[in-house]
C-alpha cells in the first residue's frame, strides 16, 4: 500500500507541475540549506538521516559562505568605484577639459590648434573610449545584456518561491522521494522561511546586481585606453561570478550531492512543459521589453544621462574630436611585401 501511494505522489507531482533544479552557486547552497537544514532543525524529523548538530553545522557554514559573497562583493564595489571608478573618471574629464581649453577659443573650434596639440595630449584623447560612440555603445549593450541576465535568473527565483504554497508546519514543505529520479521535493514554505529568503537572498542580490550595473557602466565608459576596455570588461565578470567561484572551491562534495537530490517544486496548469500561447506571447513581451532596455537605455546614458550627477561621466560631451588623423597616422602598417622593412643600421 505505502508503495503504491508513493507512486500515485510521483505520478500526481510529475503531471501538474514542474520541478526546478537549485543552482550551483552560493546562493543555491543557502536555498538548500535554509529550507532543509531549517526543516530538520525546526521538526527534529530525521528525514534525511544526519545527525540535528550535523544539519546546524551545515546551515551555519551555508549562511557563512553568503554573507562572505556579499562582503567580497560590496567590497569590490565600494574599492572599484574609490580607486578604479571615480580616478578614471578624473582622469578622462581632466583629458577632455584640457582639449577644450585649447582647442576652442571664444567657443569657437580651432582647427589649427588642433594640428598644433601636443602629441602625448592628443594620444591621451584619441584613445579615450567614450570618444567612439559606437564602439562604447556595443560593449555597453553586452555588458547591460550580462547583467539582465543576473536580474532575469533572480526575477525566476523569486518567481519560483512566490508560487511554493503555505505552510503551516515545517514538516509540510517536503515531499520525500516524490520527484523524477526518486528526489525530495520542496513543495511548500513556511511565512517564516520565505520571508528569510526574500529578506537575506533576494532582495540583497537585486540591490547588488543594479550597483554592479551603475559601476560596471562608469568604469567602462571612462576607460582611457581602448586596450584596457576589454580588461575591465573580464574584470567586472569576475566580480559577477563570485558566487559561482566560492561554490567550487569551498562546498564539500556531499552537499553538492545532496542538493541534486533535492528540487523546488510549482504547481502548473495544464501539461508540465508546455507552454499555453497566452504564456508564450506574455514570454516574448518580456523579452522584447529587456531588449529594448539594452537598446535604448544605452545611448540614453550616453547622451542625456551624462547630466545625471554622480552616474554621468562626461557632462556636456559634445563628440566633437576629430581624431580620423590620427588613427591613420597611427594604423598604418610599417611594413609591405615588396620591400625590407627591419633592415639593420
């Protein structure tokens, strides 16, 4: 009998809903462990055969290594926008403000002073990236497309926690053995574990991913040198992926293990994996909506945005440097194949 109802509780969850896999990453680990652990700890229920002082440990060490993402993180933060963000900005607004002073005179461009600039000045300038409109508003865009990517996958999460039903005991947010492959499903939550996910998961990786965002954009946008852009853009990566780096380096093998066993579940309405055509149209609505925050928010920053204090780079920049010039001066190859180029003195 208790096998035959095991099967109608798989049967039942494989047809009116959709299991979703928890994340590798840190953040995954204190969903795990917050929702697990907390039942174990909270019920005293011995479900999944460890010790109680086992499963405190481990919801221990699993806040830990979060509140450790969210220090290096805002540490990063912070430290970026003193010693790398705010200096870039410095140094290109000082580059500019230099060209315009003697460049212009009575507001009026002069191209002969401009021939007369002195080289270093004007090397400084021409490779100032904010300078490149279109190249700017391409690394831009795919920097703002890695971020909507961080905001969407977080949108789910917080999508996918809303739809766990109540309740009101911790032993009702299992179901043991219920799931594909014979997992644990998470079907329900109490008020007091999902106001603890919103409040310490959540909310704080919202807030971190827009910072990242307004940074991530300035630092870009002030680089003074087109070879350095690229740099920064794996830079800023790098911070993104803290969580993902703490995950591989300091979760044991048996969490790791024991988080594959368990899956959120949310209920559906009609056949799981298909999707209605109301759902699917309301799916590419949002989608078109994120892309046309990339596409336009971009050179609204570029341009209008640049009068926003504190976020603007260069207020006022009016794209008028000329460096066609010096591009060409400075592209052309040295060498050709009918000739010797490296010939010796």
């Amino acid at each position: 009998d208790q096998e035959e109802k095991d099967v109608n509780n798989s049967r039942f969850y494989a047809e009116h809903g959709e299991e979703i896999e928890i994340d590798e990453d840190v953040y995954g680990v204190a969903i795990f462990s917050i929702i697990h652990d907390g039942t174990e700890i909270l019920s005293q229920s011995n479900r999944d055969h460890v010790e109680l002082p086992v499963n405190v440990f481990r919801m221990i060490f699993s806040i830990m290594m979060l509140l450790t993402n969210f220090v290096l993180q805002v540490t990063m933060l912070v430290l970026a926008y003193k010693r790398v963000v705010a200096p870039s900005v410095h140094k290109v607004q000082s580059v500019y403000k230099q060209y315009r002073e003697n460049c212009y005179e009575e507001g009026i461009y002069r191209p002969q002073r401009w021939r007369d600039y002195d080289e270093e000045d004007k090397t400084r300038l021409c490779h100032m990236v904010f300078g490149s409109f279109w190249f700017i508003y391409a690394i831009l865009f795919l920097w703002w497309a890695v971020m909507i990517t961080e905001v969407r996958k977080n949108e789910r999460m917080a999508r996918v926690i809303t739809n766990l039903g109540r309740a009101l005991h911790p032993d009702e947010m299992f179901v043991t053995g219920a799931g594909k492959e014979g997992c644990d499903l998470i079907v329900r939550l109490t008020p007091l574990v999902r106001t603890c996910l919103y409040a310490i998961l959540l909310l704080p990786k919202f807030l971190i991913s827009f910072v990242l965002l307004v940074l991530g954009t300035m630092w870009l946008a002030a680089t003074d040198k087109f070879e350095d852009l690229i740099l920064n853009a794996v830079a800023l990566e790098f911070v993104i992926s803290i969580d993902e780096l703490l995950f591989r380096a300091f979760i044991p093998v048996s969490m790791k293990q024991a988080m594959t066993q368990v899956r959120l579940w949310n209920q559906v309405e009609g056949e799981p994996g298909k999707f209605e055509p109301g759902t699917i149209l309301f799916g590419l609505l949002g989608s078109t909506l994120w892309y046309l925050v990339c596409f336009i928010g971009v050179p609204i920053f570029l341009t209008l945005g640049q009068a926003i204090p504190v976020i603007g780079v260069l207020p006022g920049f009016a794209y008028d440097v000329d460096c066609a010039d010096f591009w060409e001066s400075n592209t052309q190859r040295m060498c050709h194949m009918d000739e010797e180029c490296f010939s010796t003195g």
